[in-house]
C-alpha cells in the first residue's frame, strides 16, 4: 500500500477483478496481502526497504500510523516525539 497515495496494488482490485467477487473476498484477499507483504515487488519502495532492513522500525512506524489514521490500541511516544519535533521545525502535518 503507497504510503503516498493509499493506492493498493491487489490484482483482483485490478485486472483481476470479476462481477462474482463479493466484499468478503475483497476483505480476504487485503488481509492475506497485509498479513504477508511482498517487499520484492513494493508499491512504495521506501517501506519495502526499511520492512527488509529493520524490521522492528518498521512495525514501530506501522503501528504508530495504525493509532494516528485508525485510532489503533498502541501509541509510539518516539514516533509521536519525532513527528512534533519535525512540525516545531516548520514541517506541517496533514492527517487525512
């Protein structure tokens, strides 16, 4: 999933996508892409880099954007600390 855009690169959603499909399907098939990701073929290359390269940072930054967007059940006081620390320096910080 881009973390610039949000798009979702699930072939079914695509190419692949047919009339019979129902959201239960649709559901299914984002769970098993969330669930194994593919940092050899990434929508978003930076993810994918640090996914393979320092898995902990990267579920530190997955959940602390799963409690910023989705009210997730685990804050990161250093997330939240660097993200103050680069809007005092004049960064804006758009939540959508």
């Amino acid at each position: 999933i881009s973390s610039v855009t949000g798009a979702i690169c699930l072939d079914i959603l695509k190419d692949q996508w047919a009339a019979a499909m129902t959201i239960r399907t649709v559901l299914l098939s984002l769970q098993a892409l969330l669930a194994t990701p593919e940092p050899d073929d990434p929508q978003d290359a930076v993810v994918a880099n640090q996914y393979k390269k320092d898995k902990r940072l990267f579920e530190k930054t997955a959940r602390h954007w799963s409690n910023v967007y989705a009210n997730g059940p685990t804050s990161e006081p250093e997330c939240d600390a660097a993200v103050k620390s680069l809007v005092e320096m004049g960064f804006e910080e758009v939540i959508k």
